[in-house]
C-alpha cells in the first residue's frame, strides 16, 4: 500500500502492516 499525503512518501508493509518512508527503507 502507498500513502503519498505525507511530505514524504510511505508504504505500507504486507506482513507487518507498519508504514515506513519510502527513503528511509531505500525505495
């Protein structure tokens, strides 16, 4: 899942349902 409402923007992980900028995981 991908939110881009955020400055920065996030995904959601499929297993572990937690969000994480996309920069901060390298993608």
């Amino acid at each position: 899942v991908y939110r881009d409402s955020e400055p920065t923007p996030m995904v959601c992980c499929d297993v572990c349902q937690r969000w994480v900028h996309c920069q901060c995981d390298g993608i």
